[in-house]
C-alpha cells in the first residue's frame, strides 16, 4: 500500500472525474493520501475533501506563487482551518524564484514563508515546502526555524543542503521527476538519503513519472516512485512502499 503524500485534486484537471478517482485509489492500492492548498480557497477544498474520504488528509496554507491580494492577516483563518482533525500540515508554503524575478515580489514570498513557519512552530505542526530555484534562502529561512519540522516537497536541491536538511530533522518527498532520463542530481541525493527521511509523491495532476509523462498525474501513479527507488536503493518495490508509507504517517501523525 503507498501513501502520496503530495497531490493537489481541488485542481480543475479532476473536475470530471474527481470522485471516479479519488474513490478508486484503495483499491489500487493507495492507502492514503495528503492534498495541500495553496490559497484559502484551495486550502478549504482540500479540508472539504478529506471529509468526504476517509484516506485522504489535507494540509493548508498559501504557496509562494498565489499570494497576489493576500495579507498576512489571513493566516488567522489557516489557522482556524489547522485546527481541523483531518488538517495534518501547513503547507504548501515556500520560495518559487523561477516564476518571480522582482526583488520586491521575492520579499513578500520570504515574509509569507517565514510567518507561515511561525504559525506551524506555534502550532507543533510539519510544514510542507516548495522550494524552486531559491535553495539558498529557503534553507536560511528554514536554519532560522529551529523549532520547525518539515518536509521538502519534489526535492531539487543537492546532496550537501540534503545533509543539512536531514542534520535539522528533515524530510525530503520524490515525485515522477526521479523517472526521467536526466534526473542524476534527484538520484546523487537518493543514493546517499537514509531511507527513515524519504516519501513519495506524485504532485497530481502534475510530474507525471515515465511512462505516463505528458498525461495528466494522478496517485495511481505513486508506484513509480517506489520502483525508481528500489532500484537505486537495492530493495524490493514492496519494501520500499512499506517503508514510505511508514515514514508518512510517522510525519504527519496519521495512525
């Protein structure tokens, strides 16, 4: 059984068939499954829909590419939202400089990042993080944390902020990309990552692994990720989907 710890189905690409899905991932062997927002509304759809099925779990918060007409002042109603049994992370928060070039844009996304860790220290929650192209000042940000805990999300970085992130207690989540033919940096830092700090993820409707790249993603896809991981770890895909799954429901404090 796999836990995606990371799939977005509040998106539009499941407006058709979203139910169809989501009630067929047991089946297939997906267990369990964490969406996370990216605004308040994402983040109240993801809690809506962790109601309505049982082996799906949401996290909330505003990633750093959503916060056009946001304030500061709407984290007190993520946190309201935290507050729901089904709400296991603040997330997905963190530093996207690939979209946002301006130095003042990129102040804001570290001023939202840095309170949202705030919220999930005062909280005792884990946070979810996405980090592209901003290595330096996420992980500062992170070093400047010391009470947060946390997850990586689709992991970009190298072996070296992979040893500090795993020094602080860390996280790091794999998706479809450690499918790809040129995935040797994601695979450099899997080869030497203990295996108590890894999950998978598929990131739907995003990130679909080979052979499935170009389609729309969704977590019947998650074993993917456990091949290419025992593959390089040397174990068997079972191992690997216990393991992570494990490793899952260990982070977010799911039994």
């Amino acid at each position: 059984m796999y836990f995606d710890t990371h799939a977005h189905y509040y998106d539009d690409a499941f407006d058709a068939d979203r139910d169809a899905v989501l009630s067929s991932l047991p089946e297939a062997g997906v267990e369990l499954v964490l969406c996370p927002g990216c605004d308040l509304e994402t983040s109240r759809q993801s809690v809506a829909l962790a109601e309505r099925y049982p082996h799906l779990y949401a996290a909330v918060g505003f990633h750093p590419e959503n916060l056009d007409g946001a304030s500061l002042a709407e984290l007190a109603q993520i946190e309201a939202m935290a507050a729901h049994p089904k709400v296991k992370a603040i997330g997905e928060i963190g530093l996207d400089y690939y979209w946002e070039k301006e130095e003042a844009g990129r102040a804001r996304q570290r001023e939202f990042f840095a309170a949202q860790l705030d919220l999930a220290e005062k909280l005792d929650m884990p946070a979810i993080v996405h980090d592209r192209e901003a290595h330096r000042d996420t992980l500062d940000i992170v070093k400047a944390h010391h009470g947060a805990r946390g997850v990586f999300h689709c992991y970009s970085g190298g072996v070296e902020d992979a040893r500090t992130l795993v020094i602080l207690g860390w996280m790091l989540s794999f998706t479809g990309v450690i499918t790809f033919k040129n995935a040797r940096r994601a695979l450099e830092v899997l080869e030497w990552l203990p295996l108590d700090r890894v999950m998978i993820e598929t990131d739907a409707p995003y990130m679909a692994p080979e052979p499935y790249r170009g389609k729309r993603n969704d977590s019947r896809y998650v074993f993917r990720m456990a091949d290419a991981i025992a593959q390089i770890k040397g174990l068997s895909t079972d191992e690997v989907a216990r393991i992570t799954t494990e490793n899952g429901k260990r982070f977010f404090g799911i039994t």
